[in-house]
C-alpha cells in the first residue's frame, strides 16, 4: 500500500519538534504516524523534492519548428512579438493547432530569458524633502468636458512635489507652450509658497517643435530665466523616456481618474463656463494634497523662499495693425478700433488673452485664438471694432471672410440666414447689419438676441421700427437740453462777502 502523503509543513515540524523530544512525542505534534516519523527521521529532503518531474503529457508541437524556424526569426529581429510569430508559423504550418499560440509565447519567453538581449534597468531614487519638483502636461480630451454644450479641447499642467505629493493642475487651452508652463509653474510655486532645489520638465518637446535654432535658443534661455529667478537648477528627461519623469507621469493616471469620478458623481460633465471647470479643478486637486497635508506641511520647511514678484509668464510680440482693422498673430486674425490702422501695437500673449499696449499705454485684452486643427487660418472678431463701416458698406456682409465670427451670438446667425433666404442679398444684409449696430448703439446684445429668438420662433422677420422702439430711444430724438450758466460776478461777490466777515 502506498503509504500516506505528508506534507513540508509536518516534516519541518517533526523536524523542529524532534530536536528536543522522542520520535514519538515529536510525530504526534506534527500530526503523523509513528511509522511514517521513522521513515522521515532519516530523509534528507523534503517530500516535495522526492517526487519525480512531470514528463510530457503529450507530443511537442513545437518540436520541429521552434529550433529551426522560430530561434533564427529572434534572432534576426529581436524586437519582434510573439503574436506575429505565431501568425507567421500558422501561415507557413496550416496544419499547426490555434491553441499552441499560449505554448508558443511561453517558449519564446523562456528563450528570450536565456538568450535574450539585456534590458534597460530602472533605477529607484532615494527622495529628500525640498529637492526636485516636476512638471508635465496631460491630455483631457478622454473626459468629455464641455462648456455650455460645447467641446473642450484642453490640456492640464500638472506639477507635484516628490518628495510630499503636494500637486498643482492648470487648465491650458492651447498646446503645451513655454507660456503654459510659465504661468502654470508659477501659479503652482505662489500656492505652495515655495520653490524646490531641482525643477524637471520633458524637455518642452511640443514647444520646440517646428522652431528654428534661433527660436530654440531663445526659448531655452526663457526657460533658464524663469528656474533661475525662483533659484531652481532646471533639469530636463531624456527625449521620449516617460519613466524617467515616473513620479507624475503616473500620477497623471491617478488625477484623471479623480476627475472623471467626480464627474460622474455630479452627473454631467456640462460647465457653465471655464471659471467653473477651473474651480471644479482645483476643489478636486485640494482634496488630493489635503490627504498629504502632513507631509506637505513637513517638506515646507524644506522649499526656498520664493521672491518678492513674479517673473513674465508671456511672450511679447510687435504686430502691425492693417487696414482690414486688425492684425494676424499666430495664424489668427485679431479685430481692434479702427483707429489703431497703422499702427505698431506691443502684444502680451498668454495662454488664453491678449494684452495689447500702443507705447506703454494698456488699450484691451483680446481673448486668445488658436490655429484651427487643420492648420488654417481663424479669426478673434468684435462686432463693436467694424460696425460703424459696416453700416456704411452692409454688403460687404454677404461674402466678409470672419463673417461666421462676426456675429455675437447664434441669434444673430439665425436672423441673417433667414433674411438671406426670403430677401433680396442687398435687403438682408442691410437689416442684419442695423440689427447689430442696434445692439452697439443701444447696448442690448443679450435682450436683442432673445427678441430675435422669439420673433423667428413665430415665423415672423425682424421689424427694424419696431426693435428700435422696443430698445429705448434713438439718440438723434433724444431732446437737446441747454445749460444756462450762472455770471462769475455772482461767485465774486461770494468770495468777497467772506473775505468781509472775516475782517470783522
């Protein structure tokens, strides 16, 4: 009879029990027989190592292919996957079964394990606190996120502290830029109330992108000046190596899965407007650096004192204003008062706005435009800069190039398309040009525009007469009020009735 199994485990308790008992009392503490305690007494290893290895079940299917055809392939392409081996052996071997793909993998694995080639090592970093601070963009467009119903295309800056987990996030509207990383890197340091020794990026790769060596040069001293007035030595990854900025590069994941919780927690993915998907962002990223608060408040000590101000987080560009009323900067063409043609105005780009200065005079902030997908043209238009020669050529509207952007809201659209389909050209473009000049003048666009709405839903054209009567007044019948001012000789006799009481 075979005599019963016994497990490692009760041999190395006989084994520990025995040193200091009877063979006897010593079995019995393990849980096994006296007989079978005098055939272990003398073994030398333990019952797993007796049992004899596991022969083939079943012939090799790999046998006459692996050494012969699957071996030279490795070699010759040591990158290959096993997948399109697999593929390649079943078209050359119809006869080859599809269940020897699992086989195939594993033989390859434990080739590549002997005689494969050596892969690169990660090497794990020891941290210390106030040291490094990283910086990195992410792409949101996964999450869906629209504003007042429409898509929004937008990155995330993220900086994060090693050492503590103290993170930043700043929604960037365009692409990853020196001027995205100014503004958000600062922010980020302003909010910690510190700087770290060492600041890593990945090299500002999207930003270098289609520059000339000049521009390049130019943008690494702008990076250089930016580390060197927050005292931090800046430090770049190598080129497309992602592990070496590991620390946020997976906290990336971790971040955008907050998010897209939280998202589903408030049940729609719709903001207002970006203000409120910024402070959405930002209540998201206090949560997560309140759970390292301890930390954080230990690595403070640690940061170097930040300076008295900031340093610019813009780029600063000279542009020329047309007579087309506007000047185009970054493959976007920008509407101002007509009364800057000619001239030379000094432009402050952000990642969102546009300060525009003549001398060192602020005029206006311009909201930003951006390059469209496809590399053409598009246009940041203000109906109020071009109405009042609109007005006076209204056909121009019929074929004006930014004409799309010209019109406020989608009302306005709405109305001229209308007019355009019931109404001689001439007419149409006339009418949807005093429509706009009557929101200009009277300062109604919202109102208008809901009057508009209302008066197409009914099926009805707008009534110029009556939208003006609606809108208040026309200035040129408001009454003209005369002023008639007191002689100066009263004001002399004032002044000399006091100089009298006082003498007395």
């Amino acid at each position: 009879m075979r005599p019963p199994l016994v497990t490692d485990h009760q041999t190395r308790l006989f084994m520990k029990y025995r040193q200091n008992n009877s063979i006897e009392v010593a079995a019995a503490k393990a849980s096994i027989s006296r007989a079978t305690a005098y055939r272990i007494d003398n073994e030398v290893r333990l019952p797993s190592q007796d049992k004899p290895p596991r022969g083939r079940r079943r012939p090799d299917p790999l046998e006459h292919i692996f050494d012969t055809e699957v071996v030279p392939r490795l070699k010759a392409a040591p990158g290959i996957r096993a997948v399109a081996v697999y593929d390649e052996m079943r078209r050359r071997h119809p006869e080859l079964s599809t269940g020897i793909r699992r086989t195939l993998e594993r033989r390859i694995r434990s080739w590549r394990a002997v005689h494969g080639e050596a892969q690169e090592v990660i090497f794990r970093q020891t941290h210390e606190p106030g040291r490094l601070g990283l910086s990195d963009f992410t792409d949101m467009g996964s999450l869906g996120v629209t504003i007042a119903s429409q898509p929004l295309d937008h990155l995330l800056y993220h900086f994060r502290l090693v050492w503590s987990g103290f993170e930043h996030a700043h929604v960037i509207l365009g692409g990853e830029s020196f001027v995205a990383l100014a503004e958000g890197l600062q922010n980020a340091l302003w909010s910690l109330s510190g700087s770290p020794l060492y600041h890593r990026s990945d090299s500002l790769s999207a930003a270098f992108r289609n520059l000339d060596a000049d521009a390049k040069a130019d943008l690494t001293h702008r990076y250089e000046a930016l580390c060197a007035h927050y005292r931090m030595t800046p430090t770049r990854n190598n080129k497309g190596v992602a592990h070496e900025n590991g620390s946020i590069e997976s906290s990336h994941g971790h971040l955008k899965n907050a998010i897209r919780d939280a998202l589903l927690m408030r049940g729609t993915r719709d903001f207002g407007d970006l203000v409120s998907y910024r402070a959405f962002i930002d209540e998201i990223v206090s949560r997560r650096n309140a759970a390292h608060g301890k930390r954080i408040d230990a690595e403070r000590p640690h940061l170097q004192a930040l300076p008295d101000r900031r340093t610019t987080d813009f780029e600063e560009v000279i542009v020329t204003v047309s007579s087309t009323g506007g000047f185009v900067l970054r493959k976007v063409f920008y509407t101002v008062p007509s009364r800057l043609i000619g001239h030379r105005l000094r432009v402050r780009l952000f990642d969102e706005r546009l300060d525009v200065f003549i001398g060192g005079t602020h005029l206006l902030t311009l909201p930003r435009g951006r390059a469209r997908a496809n590399g053409k043209h598009d246009q940041v238009v203000n109906y109020h800069h071009v109405i009042h020669s609109l007005r006076k050529k209204p056909m121009a509207l019929l074929g004006l190039v930014y004409r799309d952007k010209l019109f406020p809201r989608a009302e306005y659209r709405r109305a001229f398309d209308v007019l355009v389909e019931q109404l001689p050209d001439k007419q149409a473009c006339k009418i949807a040009v005093e429509l706009l000049a009557l929101a200009h003048d009277r300062g109604c666009e919202r109102e208008l525009a809901e009057e508009l709405a209302r008066v197409l839903d009914v099926g009805k054209l707008p009534d110029l007469a009556a939208l003006r009567a609606v809108f208040g007044p026309d200035p040129n019948q408001l009454p003209t009020v005369h002023v008639q001012l007191a002689s100066l000789n009263g004001y002399e006799a004032l002044i000399g009735a006091s100089y009298a009481g006082e003498a007395a």
